[in-house]
C-alpha cells in the first residue's frame, strides 16, 4: 500500500466528507417551468375555443375601460376591442350610445351559469325551474339553450364577442333601443361586427332564439368558428352537470354552428 492510498483509507474511515463535485464544463441553463396550454393557449386551439383559460392572463386579452360598460370589469380580444373602439366612436358621433354589458367568460364562469339553471337555482327566464320542468337531460339541455351555452361552447369563449346595451328583446323593439338597433344592423359591419343569432327560420334554422344584443368580430370569430366546425366534438363536451346532453341534442352542429350566415 503506497502513501496516498493510506492517506485516503484513513479520510474514509473518519467519514471525511466527499469534496462537492466541480462544475460541469458546459453548464445547461435550468429549464422554464412547462406553461401549462391551459393558461395560455394559441388561437385557434381546443383549449381557446371551449375557453378553458384566464382570459385576465392571456397576452391577447385586454381589460375595457369604464365607459364603453355598465360597470362591470371585461375582458377582450385586443383586436375584438380595437374594432369595439371605432365602432363606438361612429355611433357615438351618430348620437348612438354603446354599452358593453358582457363580453369575455371563459368555462368556469360558464359552468356556474350553466349549472345554476341546470339545478333551478336560477329561473329560465325568470319563471322555470328547469329541474322540475324538465327531468329530461335532453329536454332540460334545449331549454337552458333557448338563451345560454354550454360551457365550452360559448362565443362568449373567444374574445370575440359583446353583449351590448340590454339582455331582453324587448329593449330593442322600440325608443332609444330601436335606434340603436338600427344603427347596428346599418353600420355593424362596417365595422367587423355581425349578429349570429338572429330570428330561427329557414336561413339559421337551428340555434339559440333571436338575440339583438349579441354582437360578433368576424375576422377573428370567423377562424374559431372554422375550427370548432373541424375540431369540437359533441363527446368531447364535458366536466360540467347535464354534458350527457350534448351528443343527445348535437350541441356543436345545432349550436356552435347554428349561426347566422354572415357571421360564417
Ligand atoms: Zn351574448
């Protein structure tokens, strides 16, 4: 036994501690922590289009200001918001005031909607309750859908989508809401927008009832629209109280793409 291999028994045995290994010469730097497709996902993509994201952490959403809403915070699109911009700003100069008064939910929020009238906590328009009415899933499903979606179903998912002014027909028949109706049907597109739910009849034949109120930025609306047409699957709708219904009443043929033409 030489010198050295005496020195080093003898560290060993007193449980002398290894010396830290020296830095590797070529040094990796640490891996990103994974984003999660869920918080950020690219337009188009399956999470964007059935809104399972935060729309408050998504590069692409911006909040709205105070006064183009009823004062409540939303979220949009900034290319969705650019184009609200310049459209309220004709109206506003044609005597035309335009309110904001839903725009970005995303699933979650959807779910609570949804579920809310699923259970008959919350009234189908203000007088059923839909879990008595309809002990059906299928039945109770189409009911719910006269005025709400699915979650993640929504146009309401995208960004791309306004609620404007008042949530009932009625507002929009006469006086001040009659105006501004008009107005929109005149000029809208001028400025991207469109109305997808306008009255069922031979040319939107499925779909949601008429809504006057619910306004959509094509050039965005309209690649989502492609691909839910593609991608969203009816069996693939799930994670929410009454998704047994969606393949029942194909949710996404009758629904998702029961829309008015010009919004295609
Ligand atoms: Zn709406």
């Amino acid at each position: 036994m030489n010198f050295l291999s005496t020195i080093l028994l003898l560290l060993l045995a007193c449980g002398a501690p290894v010396p830290p290994a020296p830095p590797a010469a070529t040094s990796v730097a640490p891996a990103a922590p994974p984003i999660s497709v869920d918080s950020i996902p690219a337009i188009p993509s399956y999470a964007y289009i059935t809104g399972k994201f935060d729309p408050a952490e998504h590069p692409d959403f911006v909040p709205v200001a105070d006064r183009y809403t009823d004062g409540d915070p939303y979220l949009l699109h900034r290319d969705t918001y650019a184009a609200f911009e310049r459209m309220y700003a004709a109206a506003d100069a044609d005597g035309v005031k335009l309110v904001i008064v839903s725009a970005t939910r995303n699933f979650a929020r959807q779910k609570q909607i949804w579920e809310a009238k699923w259970r008959g906590e919350r009234l189908l328009e203000g007088t059923e309750k839909a879990d008595e009415v309809y002990p059906d899933p299928a039945d109770r499903a189409r009911a719910i859908l006269r005025y709400s979606s699915m979650p993640g179903t929504s146009r309401h998912h995208w960004g791309t989508d306004i609620d404007l002014n008042a949530l009932t027909n009625d507002y929009f028949e006469a006086g001040e809401g009659k105006k501004i109706y008009n107005w929109l049907t005149t000029h809208a597109a001028d400025y991207g927008f469109c109305q997808p739910y306008t009255p069922k009849g031979d040319a939107r034949p499925t779909g949601y009832e008429e809504e006057h109120w619910h306004w959509s930025y094509v050039p965005l609306a309209k690649q989502l629209t492609d691909y839910a047409a593609t991608e969203l699957r009816d069996d693939a709708i799930s994670g929410f109280d009454g998704a047994q219904a969606a393949p029942q009443i194909q949710v996404v043929q009758n629904y998702v793409l029961g829309i008015n033409t010009s919004c295609r």
